[in-house]
C-alpha cells in the first residue's frame, strides 16, 4: 500500500501542484476572468515552449544521474546560428538542421568530456556554458542579429488571433509530440531502460553490459539537440538572434524537471512530469505578472517552490528507502 502510494504521488504529484497553483490565482475576482480566459491560456502554453522543450533533454540527463548547466548558452548560440543562417539567404529546412545541430554537436563534446576522461558532468558543463557563451557573442558581434527577411521560421511561435485560444502557435504543437514521442522512447525502449539504469547505479549498469560511455555520449548529445531546437524557437520568438539571451534558461529548465517530479540522485523522472513542470513555471510567472507582483516576488515564489520538490523528493527517497 505505501509503495503504490509513493507511486501515485510521483506520477500524480507535478499535476496536482499545477491545478493548485491555478485554483489559487483563479480565487482573486480581480483576475479569475483574464487569468482563465482562453487568449491567456494561449499565451502561457507559448511561453512554455523553449523552456518545455530544453526540459525533454535535460529530463535525460538529470534521469541518469548527471546534469547540464549550458543549456542556457546553447539556446542563445543556436539563436544566433539561426539569425546568421537566415541572414545569409538559407533556405529554412537548413536554418532548421543546422541550428538543431549547433546544439547536438555542443552536446556531443560534454557528452565526450564527460564520458571519455571521466569528468564531473558539473564542472565540465560549467566550463562549456562559458565557452559555448563567449562563441554565441564572438559570432554574432557582440550584438543582436536581426535578419533582414523574416522567413516562416519565425512563425512557429506566432499567437494568431491572440484573443482566441485556437489555433494555437506550432511550436505548441511540436513541443506537445515529442514529449510523446520521448515518453515512448524513455518508457518502452531499451535505451531509456539504459538511462534509468545509469542514474539508479551506474556501476550496476556497467556489470549489467551495458555501455556506459557511449551510452552518456548519446544522451548528452540527443539531449543538445532538443536544446539548439529551443533556440530556434526562441529565435521564433524574439525573431532577432541575440547572445546574451536565455542567461540562467539553465535553472529555469533544471527547475521544471526537478518539480516534475525527477530526482537530481538520478534514476527517477518522467517527461509528462518535466512538461508539467515547465507548464508550471509559466503559469506561476503569467499569474505574478497578471496580480501585479514585482518579478523579484515571482523568483521568490518560484524558488521556493523547487525547494519544496526538492523536499518532496527527498522524502519520497527515504519512504522507498524504509520499504
């Protein structure tokens, strides 16, 4: 009975948090009709969209017991990749693959580092989101990119009939089908089954056969992708590239895996969890902003809120532990 309430509560958990945080915000009259009004649901699931993605990625790597603080650069590099590109007259399927490869290439070398000379995951994405930063500014000039066309690209994040709820923008949409296509992959295959097994003991793993390095180096890299497609949507967003954007996206993603339900001890997370997580956020600062709050109260809420999961988590640890 305990362990299937434990398991309730860490599937179930992310979700009950969201419909509080929204039952809370919907009790001042003052904004209930704003606040729960469908353009504004539009707007929240729009600014969920970069941090969501960044969140399917880092999902992987917090599961398997590491953790990776450049995302916030790779987003703002893959931005500017994708303002040069356009700039330069590219068509957009290879503003696309080439901005999502910016990202996995960046993955591909912590994955490398990490794996290859056994680095902590910590230090070495420390030391990659100062350089993956500095090549953001030294390729963009030090200055925002604002290409001169505004190509398609930029309508993935676009709110048409933004006091409706539909249609909603595609990025939406895309965020939406690969968490449910990443939830397939992390539950039912065996390379999810291999990255829960990393985060749970990785020396287990490693006397269970499975590969550990290259293992890492895929996650760090599947995970870098998901990254530089964020940066495209923040592109999309914004639609200049700018390099000293998404400064601490890192934390906000890391943020929405743990209050997902994920355990940064590894071997525990969910990407339906991740998702709400990020869905959260977003209503969190979108509700702040709605009541008025000044910004330094909405990061004041939302630490401690990660607190709080963090708690949660460590609870939940020592009933399992205690079973």
């Amino acid at each position: 009975m305990k362990g299937a309430w434990g398991r309730w509560l860490s599937a179930g958990g992310p979700l009950l948090g969201l419909l509080l945080v929204i039952g809370l915000f919907s009790l001042d009259g003052e904004i209930r009709g704003v606040f729960l009004s469908g353009a504004n649901a539009k707007v929240i699931l729009t600014q969920t969209v970069v941090v969501g993605i960044g969140a399917l990625g880092m999902t992987l790597i917090i599961v398997a017991g590491g953790i990776d603080l450049s995302a916030g650069s790779v987003v703002a590099l893959a931005s500017v990749v994708a303002a040069r590109l356009i700039a330069a007259g590219q068509p957009a399927w290879a503003v696309l693959v080439l901005t999502v490869a910016t990202g996995g290439l960046a993955g591909l070398l912590n994955g490398g580092l990490i794996a290859g000379l056994r680095l902590m995951p910590f230090i070495v994405t420390l030391g990659m989101m100062t350089i993956v930063r500095g090549a953001a500014k030294w390729l963009a000039d030090n200055q925002t990119v604002t290409p001169p066309d505004l190509p398609a690209i930029t309508g993935l994040m676009a709110r048409v009939k933004a006091n409706q709820f539909l249609p909603l923008p595609p990025g939406v949409w895309i965020t939406a089908a690969l968490a449910v296509f990443m939830a397939v992959v992390l539950r039912r295959t065996v390379f999810g089954r291999h990255v829960f097994a990393l985060g749970s003991n990785e020396a287990t793993a490693r006397l269970c056969g499975i590969r550990v390095g290259p293992t890492k180096v895929a996650l760090y890299a599947l995970a870098g992708l998901f990254f530089g497609l964020a940066g495209l949507m923040q592109f999309g967003r914004l639609s200049v590239g700018d390099p000293s954007v998404a400064v601490g996206l890192e934390l906000d993603i890391i943020a929405a895996v743990v209050i997902g339900g994920a355990s940064l001890s590894g071997g525990a997370g969910s990407i339906g969890g991740s998702l709400i997580g990020a869905l959260m956020m977003a209503v969190l600062r979108n509700g702040s902003s709605q009541m008025g709050w000044p910004n330094y109260m909405q990061e004041i809420i939302i630490g401690l809120v990660i607190v709080l999961a963090v708690g949660l988590d460590k609870w939940r640890q020592a009933r399992f532990a205690r079973e």
